[in-house]
C-alpha cells in the first residue's frame, strides 16, 4: 500500500498494527514479571566494592565486554543500599555517558575509604 501510495491504507492498517504491537509487548512484560516473581534476585547488603572499581576502569577505557559484563553481575541482585546507583548506572550506560559514570564512581570510592 505505501509503494502504491495508498497513505488511506496505510493509515487503516496501521492501527491493527499498533494494536498488535502494543499486545506483543503486554505479553512480553507479563511473562517478564512472572518470571521475576518466581526467580528473585538475591538481597545483597550493597553492591560489591570491587565491582564498582573494575567497572570505573572499564568505563574510562570504554570497554563494552568488560562493562556489559560487570553491569550484568550487578544487576544480578538486588541491594538493602545504594540500589538506586545501579539503577542510575544503567540508565547512564546506556545512554553512552561514560564521563559520568567515571565522575560518580570515583566520588563513591572517596567515600567508601
């Protein structure tokens, strides 16, 4: 329909689509939570020290492999403390700010001494 121009067919179609979509991803997001309920995560007092110091080296030498490997053992639990900064790294991963990362987990390790 779009080759042929038809945009009022395309516009008709659309919304089957979007609505299909939209169920794809409901289903996707139940399974998920189900999943989730029936494997927790473990409760750890706070993320690993050690950790967090290889993941500012990887960042600054903008290792991927190292970065994805180590946000994945951290996000492997869930912490009593400072649960909000995997969060907050993810989310700065992500977006490719390194720089950040750098900033904040050079201040957390001045802290923790």
């Amino acid at each position: 329909m779009s080759k042929a121009g038809d945009i009022t067919g395309v516009l008709a179609a659309n919304e089957a689509l979007l609505k299909d979509a939209k169920n794809t991803v409901n289903g996707i997001k139940t399974w998920l939570e189900e999943h989730d309920s029936r494997n927790p995560k473990p409760l750890l007092p706070e993320p690993d020290k050690q950790l967090l110091i290889r993941l500012r080296k990887y960042c600054e030498t903008y290792n991927m492999n190292g970065i994805d490997e180590i946000m994945d053992e951290l996000e492997s639990a869930d912490y009593s403390t400072d649960a909000s900064l995997i969060i907050w790294l993810r989310e700065k991963i992500n977006e490719s700010d390194f720089s950040s990362v750098v900033f904040r987990l050079s201040a957390y390790e001045e802290e923790s001494v």
